[in-house]
C-alpha cells in the first residue's frame, strides 16, 4: 500500500511504519471438508457461539468427529490464528487461537487470520478490537436481518505495520498495560452475582420479620385481616344486587385459611393467610388466532409475559403491543394499579404492577382489590416464592400455575404499619444495591474506554518509543511480498513436473 493508498482518517506514522493490508501480512487459508479428510477423527469445532466478545477468547467448542461436521466447519485453524468473525461485526467475535486449539476446525462464519512469519500475532489481534477498526468494518456490512463481511472485505483492510522489533515491544508493552484493566474487570465479575444474593437475602429476612423491629403500638395483622375479609364480603354482595339478586337468599364461601401446621412461627402481631383471603385471583385471556388483525394492531396496551418479565423493577408502564377492541373482548382488561403475576411458562412467579390499564394475556393472573402498601407488600413476598412456585409440577409439558394454585399461595402477613416500614427498609436497601450496580457499570465502561485509549496511542505509534537501528518495516514488507512470489513461483513449478 503506498502513502495515497492510506485510508482516508489514517493519521501520519511513525518513521519506520508504513501501511499496508491484512491481505499482505496474513497467509491465505485454503478450506477443508472434515467429512471427507478426516472423518474418523474426532475435532474440536469453533462456532461464533464459542467466543466470549467481552474476554475476547473461545471458552467453549463442539466435540464431534469429522464425519458428523456441520457444512460450515470448514476453516482449519493453528495456534496464534485470529478469528474475526464476519457476522455482525459490531458485536467484536474476536479471539486468538490458543494452542489447545492447533490443528481445529472454525466455522466459515470466522475470516481466519494467520500471520505472515514476522508479524506478531497479538499486534494484528488488539488492532482488530480497536474502535476505528470495528467502525470502518462494519460500514461494509451487506444485508439487514444477517450483516455480514467477506473475507475479502476483511483482508483489504489496512493496517500500520511497525518494524518487527518495535511489534515485540509493542506486545510486551500493551499486553502488561491491558492486563491491569483486565484484572479490574475480573474483580467486578463477582458483584452482580453478590447484589443478587444480598437481594435475596433482603427479602427472605423481611418476611421472616428480621428486616424491621416490633411495635407494639401496631394493630395486629389478624384486624387487618378481619377488614379486607369484610370487604371481601361487601364487594360479594354489592355484585349481587347489581345484578338485581337478593345476597340473603345466597350462600357466601369464605376463602379457607392456610393450614399451618407445617408453617414456620411469625412474629408477634403477623398471621398466616393466603393470596385468595387478600385478593380476586382472575385469569388473563388471549385472542386466537394470534396477530389476527381484527384483533391486534389497536390501541389498547397488550401486556404479556415478556413485558413483566423484561426488567426486574416493580411497575410497568408501557407495552411495544396494542390489540382493538374486539381484542379486548376476547380478554381481560384490568384497570391501572393492578397486581400481576406470571403463571405460565418458565418465566412463572414473576409479579408486576402495572400503571397503566391494559389486556393481560392467558400467561398471566391479576390480583385484584389489593390496597397500598400490601401491594407493594405483597409484590416483594411473591418474589420470595419464585423458585418454590416454579418447582410445582402439574404434569403439563409447559409448567403452568392455576388460579386455584394462586389463591393458595401463603402469605405472611406483617400489621399494616409494619408492612410500611419493611417496604421502605427493602426499597432503600435495594435502591444501594442499584447505585452500587450503576457504579459497577459505570467502572466497566471507564477500563474499555481506557483500552481503547492504550489502542488508540498504540497504533499511532506512541506506546512505546522508536529504535532507529530497527529494520524498517517497508523492509519487512519488501521481505515477505518476495518470499510469497518465490512460493508462488516453486508451487507452479511443482504442479509442471511430470508425475505431479
């Protein structure tokens, strides 16, 4: 490549630097089918799946033999190799090729990069991970729903190439300084994994009433209780007479109360009572045939399993979806402020409450009629019990909770003032854990930031400092465009004796 070949935002190098291809420094790779030249062996097969694109490293392979190959095993790959894979760039599928991997199958979905002798792999390596590489690549993408590059795109790409001794002290340098930023990521893998545990822990202390202390000033949970059974009762009548029926001439079924024989002790003040005593326990429905325009496509917000399970906070408010009218005659339509739980699927016991009016599919229960702060109250506790309701078995295929299931949950249930005061302790406590989350975060994205910099100055050749006793790279370059043409020449040569 000559100094007018440069690309266009390339900066001025180095003396000593010159710029070229990764097409001029990397060997060509001939594919291979496993099935036919080595069917009985058995390989290690690298997919794009096999790459962690935030280590940047393969963590996992498919062992199978060769026969069984997948048409796309086809890249054979060695020790020091770098794949770089031409499938939605952006996503930084990139890796070397450590030396349990010498002699294995990748996927075409990989462009194979193997360096030239002289050219250090680990010095191609971090400049296919740098920004303006990522970017200037990925403009090239050609389709929409599967984005991809050749080869061919990826082997004309340009590259400031260094000397070969100042490659070595490049490596040496940017790998010392990368690793200090690598170890700091290391020490903050562990954190989201503690913050979900000491969620966890959270909510199992509050209702087993260790979060907040006693007042005996508190009306017992039992009164509350006997208020939301009574209510429960006039709501029972109210719809009896609105139906223009007598209550007295109807016999009315108190829900049962949970048998606690086996239930732990409460605190002073709770009881044991269940989700049927504190709610109206209703099913969602969904329009068939799904998507049917008479149903869907209106503006009526469509609240299904996905949107209550796609983030972990308390409230929803809005849904991608929308059905008509006559969608929502075909389901339930429940008011703002609503109490919702998954029961279907492997997603079941996730609760939400919805700020906004909707129609909730056939995956999901409503629990009506429930009063702040028990909503709230009742919207931690059911997170207690997420894994304990996904482990009962029906006997369906698709694990499903009925409504009789639902209603009876066993809720312990705090005084009403109590339930106020472990809902705030548990929302200050997981509001530090989300700082702590933020902070995390916020820490990640400032060590990329700095590895992009050390990049960024490696390759405008201000890592580290130039040698003028190096050899040149144009004369490397010269080196290895000469010793492609002899190998070019000898392999003609050898296809023109007789006999080959």
């Amino acid at each position: 490549m000559t100094a007018d070949e440069r690309p266009p935002t390339a900066n001025e190098l180095p003396d000593g630097w010159v710029w070229t291809t990764l097409g001029d420094i990397c060997e060509p790779i001939v594919q291979v089918n496993p099935r036919e030249t080595m069917p009985d062996r058995p390989i290690k097969y690298v997919d794009i799946s096999s790459v962690d694109n935030e280590k940047n490293a393969i963590v996992e392979h498919k062992e199978i033999l060769g026969s069984e190959a997948p048409s796309r095993a086809r890249k054979p790959i060695h020790a020091n190799d770098i794949l770089f894979a031409t499938v939605r760039t952006y996503l930084r599928n990139v890796a070397m090729v450590p030396p349990g991997y010498d002699g294995e199958i990748a996927s075409t979905g990989f462009c194979v990069l193997r360096p030239i002798s002289g050219i250090e792999s680990h010095f191609i390596y971090r400049y296919l991970l740098t920004d303006e590489f990522i970017q200037r690549i990925s403009e090239k993408q050609r389709g929409i729903s599967y984005p991809a590059v050749t080869d061919r795109d990826v082997y004309a790409e340009s590259i400031p190439l260094p000397p070969e001794a100042e490659q070595r002290r490049i490596v040496a340098r940017i790998e010392a300084l990368l690793a200090q930023s690598r170890r700091g990521r290391e020490a903050l893998e562990g954190i989201p994994d503690l913050l979900a545990r000491l969620r966890k822990a959270v909510l199992t202390r509050a209702f087993r009433g260790e979060l907040t202390g006693r007042d005996p000033d508190d009306e017992p949970a039992s009164v509350l209780l006997e208020r939301i059974r009574a209510e429960r009762r006039r709501r029972w009548e109210e719809n009896l007479r609105a139906q223009g029926k007598d209550p007295r001439r109807y016999t009315y079924e108190e829900p049962a109360p949970p048998d606690t024989s086996d239930l732990p002790e409460l605190p002073e003040g709770w009881v044991w009572t269940s989700v049927d005593e504190l709610s109206d326990v209703v099913r969602g429905a969904s329009p068939r045939p799904a998507g049917d325009p008479r149903y869907f496509g209106g503006n009526i917000p469509w609240i299904t399993v996905g949107c209550l399970t796609a983030d972990s906070h308390p409230y929803l408010y809005s849904a991608p979806t929308f059905v008509t009218e006559a969608g929502k005659e075909k389901s339930r339509y429940i008011e703002p402020e609503t109490l919702l739980l998954t029961n279907s699927g492997a997603t079941l016991g996730v609760p939400k409450i919805t700020k906004m009016g909707g129609c909730i599919n056939d995956g999901i229960v409503a629990l009506l009629h429930v009063d702040y702060p028990l909503k709230l109250y009742l919207y931690y506790c059911l997170q207690t019990l997420t894994e304990q309701l996904r482990a009962i078995k029906q006997g369906a295929a698709q694990p499903n909770l009925n409504t009789s299931i639902v209603r009876a949950i066993e809720i312990p249930l705090a005084p009403l003032a109590e339930q106020r005061r472990i809902v705030a302790r548990i929302e200050a406590l997981f509001a530090q854990a989300d700082r702590l989350e933020a902070a995390v975060a916020a820490i990640r994205r400032r060590l990329e930031q700095v590895d992009q910099a050390v990049l960024a100055r490696t390759f405008r050749g201000e890592l580290v400092s130039q040698d003028p006793s190096d050899e040149p790279a144009s004369v490397l370059l010269e080196r290895i465009q000469q010793e492609q043409k002899g190998n070019r020449k000898e392999s003609t040569h050898q296809m023109l004796l007789p006999g080959t």
